[in-house]
C-alpha cells in the first residue's frame, strides 16, 4: 500500500516539475520576444542614423566637387590667357 501512494507522490512532483519547466519556457518565450523587438528597433534607429550620415556626407562632397570645379574651370580660363 505504501508503494502505490509514493508512486503517486513520485507523480505528482514530476508532474509538478513539468509544469514549472512548461510556465518557465513561457516566461523566456515572453522575455527572448521582447529582446527581439527591442534589437530590432535598435538596427532601425541605427540604420537610420547610418543613412542620414550618408546622405549628409554625399551632399557636402557634392558641394566640394562644384567648388572644385568652379575653379578648375577658373584656372583653365586663366591658362587660356596665357
């Protein structure tokens, strides 16, 4: 009689630790999705910050590149008088 009723203590705690396993996935589910999401916003904002740098880069060097020119082209008309 004693062996059926630890049996069932025996049950009873495996099912007991299942369950605790079962509700602790579901928590680091919870816990790894919002990990997720936050990582994911942070790669937006730094891909954002990545592309307005570029295009800010781009639009100085275009600027650079007319000044550039403007006096290449002064210089030519000045070799040309010479």
């Amino acid at each position: 009689m004693d062996e059926i009723y630890t049996r069932l203590d025996d049950e009873q705690t495996e099912r007991q630790l299942l369950a605790g396993w079962r509700n602790m996935l579901f928590r680091d589910r919870r816990a790894h999705a919002h990990t997720r999401l936050l990582m994911e916003a942070e790669a937006r904002m730094l891909e954002h910050r990545r592309s307005t740098k570029t295009s800010e880069s781009t639009t100085a060097l275009q600027g650079q590149i007319t000044a550039l020119q403007g006096q290449v082209t002064a210089l030519q008309a000045q070799v040309t008088t010479l």
